[in-house]
C-alpha cells in the first residue's frame, strides 16, 4: 500500500503567521493518526507547518494544541511567529526537530 502524497502548496496566506502571499499546505489541527482525519484543518505556511512540527508530537497536539488560538497562545510558538512575520514571503528557514521530539518518535 503507498503512501498518499502530500498535495503541493498553493499560494495564499498563512492562517498562523498571517504572512500574505506565501506557500500554504494543510495542516490536521488534530493528526490524522490521532483521529483529525476528519476534523479541522488549517493553510499554513511551510515554515509554520514545519515548526509546529519539530516542536511537538502528536500527542501533544492532540491533547491541546489543536486549535489556532492555542497554538499562538504557547511561547515557544510565539516567539518563532514574532521572528517569522518579519521574513520574507519566500524565505523558507532550515527547522530542526526539538530533541523532545526525536526522544518521543
């Protein structure tokens, strides 16, 4: 069985950031593998979608982070849309997982 693919970004603006004009690809408010394959989604961008990511595991998003609001409210979180904001729409930063997560995975 393959693996469905990821469909390619499209242009628009972030629902996290609130950055204009950059790449957006769904992001499962809650994973999928945690029951969100039918719930909300939102067009984040790729740097968002990939931050949120390498921060937190699934878990940790389904159990409370699976909202916009939420996700904003977290500092780390925070802090990465303050810096963010003031990049270009094209800029696409280099994320590393947090070694949280690489421990939980």
């Amino acid at each position: 069985m393959s693996k469905k693919k990821n469909p390619k970004p499209t242009l628009g603006r972030c629902e996290l950031c609130l950055r204009e004009d950059v790449e957006t690809t769904e992001h499962h408010l809650t994973p999928k593998e945690r029951g969100g394959t039918f719930l909300g989604t939102a067009d984040l961008c790729i740097p968002c979608h990939k931050q949120i990511h390498a921060l937190f595991t699934n878990e940790e998003l389904a159990a409370g982070l699976n909202t916009l609001e939420s996700l904003r409210a977290n500092e780390t979180v925070a802090g990465f849309l303050r810096w963010i904001r003031k990049q270009p729409p094209t800029a696409l930063p280099r994320v590393r997982k947090s070694q949280h997560v690489r421990g939980k995975r």
